[in-house]
C-alpha cells in the first residue's frame, strides 16, 4: 500500500502559500494580521497554524497629584480626583469613575483663553461662631470662569485658584497649575502667632480683630491676619483683674492666646499693672 506522499518542503513556498490562503479564509471580513502573528508547526499529519496572544500594554497608571488638570479635547478639561476640605467636590467621584470634566464656564459659556479653575467652598456663616467652621460646609465645587470670583465672607464663600487655561489654535487647552490638593484651611493651617499691642503705649488701640469675619482672623484695615498667622497673642495686655485691697485699687493683667476661630488657649500668669 502506497503512503502519500510528505508535504512539499517548506523551502518551496508550499508553507507561504498555506499561510496566506488561511489568512484570506479566516480574516476575509476582518483585518489580516502579518505573517509573523501565526505560529506555524509542521507534523507527520501536515501543517498547523496557530495565532500567537499578543500581550496589551497595562494601563498607564494615574498617579497625579490631587485635582490635576489636564486637557480632554476641544475646550474641554479633565480634573482628576482631590479633596475639598476632607470631602470630593460636587461632581466628583471615587477612583474618578467615571472622571470630573469642565466643558464650560461656570455661567455654561465656552471655555475662553485666559480662563481661570477654582475651588470654591461655601459653610454656613450662622454658626460660625461656634468654632466649628469646616463641619458646616455647605458646598464643595470646582469651577472655571473668566476671573476668580471675589471671596465674600458675609455670605461665608471662598476660592482657591487651581490653574489657567490657554486656547491655542487647535481650541485644545494649555493648562498651567498653580495649585493642587488637598485643600484645607478652615480653620488655619498658618503657624505662627500675631502679637496685639507690642510695646507700651498711653492711648487706646483703635484696630480690632474680627476672628469670626473670615474664620482666621480680620484686622480692621480690611486685610485677614491669616494665612500668615494662626493666633492673636496678647503683649502687656489681655485678661484684667481688679482687686480693691483694703480701699486701694489693684489691676492684674494676664496675657492670652486667641486661636483662629475665636477659642482662647492660653492664658498666662498674672502681671500687676496698678500701682
């Protein structure tokens, strides 16, 4: 009995021309992949062909600080995830599933050059006086408009510039970060005390310090002790004491440390300041 015969070699081009007859087969409705995806083997039975896995690339990971800026597209931004006094702002998501986007300005008109990404954070102004300003936050946003908006302590909001945008002319978005996250100040993250009164002096001092104004401190020419301070200390004043000693009047004076949200931490020892 007679055997077939074996497999033209592959030196003739019998492989090649299997090859690209097996492509136009199986791939005749999709792409058809380069010779060098096959793996080919040849056996007593003949030839077989087998497709090689290619390996996908892993996922570039996003380790980006927290509310990193970037362009998505056509005035478009893609803002990854950041915290906002402890908390994500509105819109924002765990793991940025999906991520937060800005399409537009706050007032929902496009995306201009020199346009401005904030945070803004808004708590409630009537219980400020407490002491406890973070916990009464009320909104947590991060926006884009034309300028930052003017913090407004009588309605208890704040910002925080984020980046600025450029337009070039793909409408693609330049995005130059100033800030990243967390963000965190209510109350101070300053670290060092203001001095009130330093040195003697014979008349009343005019300035107060409104520390519930901004929740770190407000000096009377308008300008916050914060973020430069943390505290108001007291110098050769703060806490009287008078004291009638047998018809003669005593005054006793003991210094303090206010912090920024009005609570007193620390008094200190007693000076005698009359007679």
């Amino acid at each position: 009995m007679a055997f077939p015969s074996k497999p033209e070699p592959a030196k003739n081009g019998w492989i090649n021309r299997s090859i690209e007859r097996f492509k136009a087969w199986a791939y005749s409705r999709q792409p058809i992949p380069n010779q060098q995806d096959f793996d080919v083997t040849e056996g007593v039975d003949g030839v077989r062909f087998s497709i090689k896995k290619k390996l996908l690339p892993p996922e570039p990971k996003r380790e980006h600080r927290q509310f990193h800026i970037e362009a998505a597209g056509s005035k478009k931004l893609r803002v990854f995830n950041g915290t906002l006094f402890g908390r994500l702002p509105t819109g924002f998501s765990a793991n940025d599933d999906p991520v937060f986007e800005i399409t537009a300005r706050v007032d929902s008109s496009p995306l201009q050059s020199g346009d401005k990404v904030y945070a803004k954070v808004t708590w409630n102004r009537t219980v400020s006086a407490f002491g406890d300003i973070a916990s009464t936050i009320t909104t947590r946003t991060v926006e884009a408009a034309a300028t930052v908006p003017t913090n407004d302590y009588l309605t208890a909001t704040r910002h925080y510039l984020l980046a600025t945008i450029t337009l070039p002319a793909s409408n693609v978005p330049v995005v130059s970060q100033s800030r990243w996250g967390p963000i965190d100040d209510l109350p101070g993250t300053a670290s060092d005390n203001y001095t009130l009164r330093y040195g003697a002096t014979g008349t009343a001092d005019t300035a107060y310090y409104d520390l519930l104004y901004t929740s770190k401190g407000h000096k009377s020419d308008g300008s916050d002790i914060a973020p430069s301070y943390n505290s108001i200390q007291t110098y050769q004043s703060g806490l009287c004491r008078v004291y009638n000693d047998a018809g003669t009047m005593k005054i006793f004076i003991a210094p303090i440390t206010v912090n920024s949200i009005g609570q007193i931490t620390w008094i200190g020892p007693e000076a005698q300041a009359w007679p």
